[in-house]
C-alpha cells in the first residue's frame, strides 16, 4: 500500500485540516474511554466499601459493638399504647421465688457487685441467688438478692447488672421450652422479630451476646431452680 497517499510529502491546507481534525477526533475518543472507566472503578470501590464497612457504636460503659451494615441495630418495641402498657403492668409483680438459674452449659447464673453477669460453676456463691418477680404472663425480672441488681439486656445484646428497678432493659419474656427449660428473651430489643436477642451463657461460662442468640441453643437453655 502507498501510504504517501495519506501522507505526502507536501501537505496543501485541506491536509493539514484533515489530519487535524483526526488528532482531535482520536483525542476526544480516548478522553471520553478513560473517563468511563474511571467512573466504572469508582462505582466498583464505592460498592467494595459499602459492603466492608462496618457500624461501630459504643454504649455507656465503652463496650463496643461491630455490626455489618447489611445488620441493622437491634429494633426495640416502642409506641405510646406499648409503654403505657408496659409501665402498668411493671408497677407491683404479681408473684416473686427465690432461685437459682442454672444454664444447660453448666453454668449458674450470677450478678457480681460490679454490675459484671457471667456464669459460675461454684453453686454455692452467694451471687447466684435470684428474686424472680413476675409482671403477668410470661413477664419476668430476674433479680440479684445478694447485691439488689437487676439483670438487664442493652441495645447490643451485652447483659449487665443495674440497680433501677424501673428500667424497661431489665423486663423478659420467658418461654417454657418442649425439653422442660426455660429461655429468656428481652421483651424491649429484637433483631428480626420480637423475642429472638436471648439470655445465654457459653460453655466457657462467659455471657453469649444475644445478637447471636437464637433458640434452641444449649447456652439459651435454662433451668429454675426454687429455693
């Protein structure tokens, strides 16, 4: 092929015009095809990022909680009817027992003056004593007799020992179990529907976070035993 066809050897104006506006054409063309990859691996970074990263929040004692966005924060029950419902039926418990609360991991549950919950295999502390107050059906606060804290679930499933008895974290919902225990759920957070963020303690005897609960667990299990 004779490329001096294209390219002679003395250019006249209309050459010069035409090979300029080729430059510009290829030029413009380029531009726009790396603009749209840039574009395209930002959208691609921005998605990365947004699937990776993660929610972190605090509550008051600095205990921190990590969820996946994907993982919403646990819902509570709320509504002027549900509170005012609530704080009826929590004004004077219906019925109060002496217990022990004894998991299926092996573990008995106590509440320490510090406010710390964990599990005990020393069944003869004196932190494993319970008051159990029942608010009507199924409605229970569990109750340290030794240091007067009630067991409380917060908003990030960690289990805690405060001393309001007015407190909404410190109301569960008990349900009796087909195998004769009993689970424990918060009657004011939930992760999907109400009832599923549950007592439990692992067979480490540490407190299992109840955003991983979920029931028929061995740690979720409990057995109340009456003093």
């Amino acid at each position: 092929m004779n490329f001096y066809y294209f390219f002679p050897s003395k250019m006249d104006g209309f050459h010069l015009l035409l090979l300029f506006l080729l430059l510009c054409f290829a030029k413009t063309k380029t531009t726009a095809m790396r603009g749209n990859d840039a574009k395209s691996h930002s959208m691609d970074e921005k998605e990365t990022k947004n699937s990776l990263t993660r929610s972190v929040k605090g509550d008051k004692d600095g205990h921190r909680a990590v969820f996946l966005f994907s993982q919403k924060w646990p819902s509570r029950l709320s509504g002027d009817n549900f509170l005012r419902r609530v704080r009826k039926i929590t004004k004077r418990p219906t019925t109060t027992t002496q217990c022990k609360i004894f998991c299926r991991s092996g573990y008995h549950l106590e509440i320490l003056p510090n406010g710390m919950v964990r599990g005990t295999v020393d069944q003869e502390s004196k932190y494993v004593l319970f008051e159990m107050q029942s608010f009507g059906p199924s409605l229970v606060k569990l109750m340290g007799i030794t240091t007067g804290r009630y067991l409380v679930m917060r908003r990030n499933g960690t289990l805690h020992g405060l001393r309001n008895r007015r407190s909404r974290d410190s109301l569960f919902k008990e349900t009796h179990e087909q195998n004769a225990f009993h689970s424990y759920a918060s009657h004011r957070f939930y992760r999907k529907k109400p009832y599923d963020m549950l007592v439990g303690i692992k067979r480490n005897g540490q407190i299992k976070r109840a955003t991983k609960t979920v029931h028929g667990q061995t740690a979720t299990q409990f057995l109340v035993i009456k003093l």
